[in-house]
C-alpha cells in the first residue's frame, strides 16, 4: 500500500518546486513526485511545510564506536553515539558520513541497527595519520587500530577515505576547546575557555602554527584576558601551546599526503582537514576526489578563505562549509563571517556540521540561515545538504533527490527551514513533531 505525502515539495535539485506537490511512497522507496493534487488521496497533508529530501551531513563526529577524531581518541559510549545520532535525525538529517577514520569495520556495525540515522564510513588507517594521532592524543588506539589499513576498511566498505588532518593533530579547534585548556589547567589550576585558548596559540604560533610567528605582546594581552598573568611566565605558556600543538604537525601533513595518495590508487574520494596552518598541503594535493572540509574555517581571514577556496575549486574539489555552532553561539559571533563570505561568493558546494566540541547544531541550522540572509533559496539551501551530495558522491549516498526509485528519506520543514515537522527514513516516520 502506497503513502503519499502532500505540500510544497522541493526535490533537492537546487531548483525544482512543486507547489502544491506530491510524493507518493512504495516499499521503502520513492514511486512518484509530482505537481498538483495527489492520485491517491493524502496519508500525511504538510500543506504549509516545504517536503524535501533527508538531509545528507558528510561532516560528522562521534556516531559509532572506535577512536573519535583524527587524534584517535577515547571512543564514545553507546549512549553519547545514540544521543548523537538523535540530534542529527531530529534536525532532519537522515544520512551522515562519519570522518572518524579509526575505527574498525566492528566498531562501525556495532550500533548500526540500534537507530534510523544511515551512517556511511570513513577510513584513515595510513602510517602518518596514526602517528599523528599518537602525538596529540591516540587514547583510543589500539594494536588492531594502528594495523589496520585503508585498504582493508576499503574492502569492508568503507566509502571515503578521511577525515585526515583534524584541529588536534593540526592546530584547530580541538586544542583551542580541549588540549590547551587542559595543560594550562594542569600548570596554573586556571580554566581557560576556547576563545581564550585561541588567543593563547595564536600569539604563540600565530594562524598558520608556526613558532616564528611568536608575539609576545599579543601573548601578554591574551595572557592577561584570560587570567593568566602571575600564574604562568610567558616562557610556560610559550611551552605549554608548543608541546601540546607541534608534536603531530609535520605528521599530519604527511598523513595528508598519503591520503591523496591512497584514494589515487583505490579510486575514492577523500576529506581532509583545511585550515591556515594546512592550507598550503591541501592545495598541494587537490584533486576531483578531495573534499576540502569546513573552507570556512575560523582561522582564515575573510579574503583567505575565498582566495583558497577558489584555488581548489579550480584544481577540482568540492568545497564543504561547516555550520558547527556558528548560527546559536553567544560567545565568538564572528567566527560566522567566512560561512556567509563563501554562501555569497558562491564557493560552497556541500554543508556539514563538524563537531564544535559537541555543541554543533543540526545541518538544517545552518541552511535556515543561508535562507534567513537571503543569500539562497530555499530550493538552493537545500540542495547543499541533499542534491548536490548524492550527484557529487554517488558511490557514497544513493538518498539525496525526491526521484523515482530513490530511497524515501524525506524530511518536511517550515517553509523557512527552521523548524523540523516530521523525518521519514525508508518510508517509515520516525520523527513526528506535529
């Protein structure tokens, strides 16, 4: 027996709207999309909603088990992953790609049936990338983990190679929210929060993560904001951000490259790390099958980040903006002026999310708010989380597009995004907010 769902319906294309529109479901899958009434009668009426295809997220952390990051950390528990994946569906997403490169083909099954969110898996099992893991953190390493190769977890059906690089082993944001707060803890008993860190390693090592770029008046003032002064020498801090940062520099941009190179020879696409410090690797090895991750990064200026951005795309690679918290935050409002650059000057191709210490939003945030500035669309928001996915990865996500054949991961929003009504995956709601 059919369903059939009745709004106004956004195939995910970029352009295509049916209003009012139809999507009639069979057996898991999409049997028909159309304009006007529905042939059957409707099931589900969202007659003031906008029914689109599930959002596909290619930037995730955090939804399996195994060593989180490419710092090879502490695995998430089952409740976190569950909680997770929760926060994911709710906000319409139905499909993610997971760039914990990791963990194993075991630890990746382990939960799959326990929830409706599709999770597609990544690997990043080369030398480099686990000794730079084992620099800056690789509690969550094992033997079995630092044996295990790229093209063993490619057999077993592990679809993208990445995510390599990551703001731990490479200066971002994981040692701005967690490894130097911790060691300046752990010297001065004072807890630093992340836009203190930052100001912090930035003074050290400048945007680019280089000991040359040492300002030791930038590193007074900061010192001073965040509460350190009296409590730390400048001397300390200059090799407390060091140790904690430069350890796993030079090996992650070695595991860069051994990733371009692996998905070369097997064929694949690929996600990496972009960001000042790794910019210059990144533009080295682009190619059609990289995924340059979060081109928005805050540690570009404005004019880096499109001036970058611009330089991959002409070398081929897809351009993916993350909307971490940038939407919801109260504190580093800023950080959202490279996000909407790139949204202006059209140098976007796809929206993920990353992982912003676990606050991130839903992907559907940061598509509402293209669609709040008035820089898209809806039907162009949308398809940077649906169409533009399952046409540039359609060995990765067969969802993506409301057309005939297609499985029925359907999410249904208020007409400015920013509200989720239902989720269906296979056909079967598993989301009702109404």
């Amino acid at each position: 027996m059919a369903d059939v769902l009745t709004g106004t319906v956004v195939t995910g294309d970029g352009s295509t709207v049916y209003e009012p529109g139809f999507v009639v479901i069979e057996d898991g899958r999409i049997a028909r999309v159309g304009s006007g009434p529905a042939p059957l009668g409707a099931t589900a009426n969202y007659h003031d909603a906008v029914i689109a295809p599930g959002l596909i997220n290619i930037h995730v952390h955090c939804v399996t088990l195994g060593p989180a990051h490419a710092t090879g950390s502490k695995s998430p528990t089952d409740a976190e992953v569950g909680a997770f994946k929760d926060r994911h569906l709710r906000g319409g997403t139905t499909s993610v790609l997971s760039v914990d490169g990791f963990p194993l083909w075991s630890e990746y099954l382990a939960l799959a049936d326990r929830h409706p969110l599709k999770v597609k898996k990544c690997t990043a099992h080369t030398p480099a990338n686990v000794r730079a893991a084992e620099m800056a953190d690789g509690a969550g390493l094992t033997d079995a983990h630092r044996k295990a190769t790229v093209d063993e977890l490619v057999t077993q059906g592990a679809a993208v190679i990445g995510e390599v690089g990551a703001g731990g082993t490479l200066g971002g944001g994981m040692q701005e929210y967690l490894y130097i707060p911790k060691a300046i803890k752990e010297r001065s008993g004072l807890e630093i929060d992340a836009f203190q860190a930052r100001a912090l390693k930035e003074a050290v090592l400048g945007r680019t993560i280089d000991p040359a770029n040492l300002d030791r008046s930038a590193l007074r003032k900061a010192m001073q904001a965040a509460g350190l002064t009296g409590l730390m020498s400048e001397d300390a801090v200059i090799e407390t951000v060091q140790q904690c940062v430069m350890p796993s520099m030079a090996h992650a941009f070695d595991g860069l490259r051994e990733a371009a190179a692996a998905a070369a020879r097997l064929n694949r696409p690929f996600i990496v790390h972009h960001a000042a410090a790794s910019a210059e690797v990144v533009l080295e090895i682009a190619s059609e099958r990289m995924v340059a991750g979060h081109a928005n990064h805050p540690s570009f200026t404005e004019e880096e980040s499109v001036r970058y951005a611009r330089a991959l795309r002409n070398r081929g690679a897809l351009l993916e903006i993350s909307g971490l918290d940038l939407f919801t935050r109260t504190k580093g409002k800023d950080d959202v002026a490279n996000f909407l650059a790139l949204v202006r000057a059209r140098l976007v191709d796809l929206v993920g999310t990353d992982y912003a210490s676990g606050n991130y939003d839903p992907v559907s945030v940061p598509l509402a708010g293209i669609v709040r500035e008035r820089l898209m669309t809806v039907p162009e928001a949308v398809a940077l989380s649906t169409g533009n996915v399952a046409r540039a990865l359609p060995r990765v996500f067969d969802a993506g597009l409301l057309e005939t054949g297609r499985p029925a991961d359907i999410a249904v929003f208020s007409p400015a995004l920013d509200g989720v009504r239902a989720v269906y995956v296979d056909g079967r709601r598993v989301v009702d907010t109404q």
